[in-house]
C-alpha cells in the first residue's frame, strides 16, 4: 500500500500541495474544461443542427480549452490553498 491509502488522500489544511498532486488536479480540470465544452457544443448541434466549423475543429477547440484551464487550475491552485478556499 502506499502511503496516501493509508493515511487518505486529503492534506491536512495548511499544507502545501505536493507538484504532483498539483499536476493530477490541473489535469482533471483540463479535462473537465474540454469535455464541458463538447457537452455544450453538443448542445448547440442539437438546438441548431449545423456547426459554423467541422468536428475536427471542435475537438481542436476542446484540445485548446483543456490545455488552458488546465494551466490555469495549476496556476491558481497553490494560492487557492494558501487561502484556504479549496
């Protein structure tokens, strides 16, 4: 077992993030940010049936979103925490 499972996967408050946990979590809300954004393009195919670019374009779109909150959500994360807002 590693060390997290045992003692839990949550730092105690005052507690810096380590880079890596810094890292999974950006990654998770990259991903969050290019999903949503499918789900709302998907939405906007359902409503109005034609797409003012081709798929390829909204996956490069999603691709761009995620990179971008992603960076964001590690950029921020760290000052978030210091605050103890997280």
């Amino acid at each position: 077992m590693t060390d997290d499972a045992v003692e839990g996967t949550t730092d105690p408050s005052g507690v810096p993030a380590t880079p890596r946990t810094r890292a999974r979590s950006a990654a998770l809300w990259g991903l969050v940010g290019g999903f949503a954004f499918l789900v709302l393009a998907q939405g906007y195919l359902l409503l109005d049936g034609d797409p003012p670019f081709g798929y390829a374009g909204l996956f490069a779109i999603a691709g761009g979103i995620a990179v971008a909150s992603g960076g964001i959500a590690y950029a921020v994360e760290h000052r978030l925490h210091a605050k103890r807002r997280t």
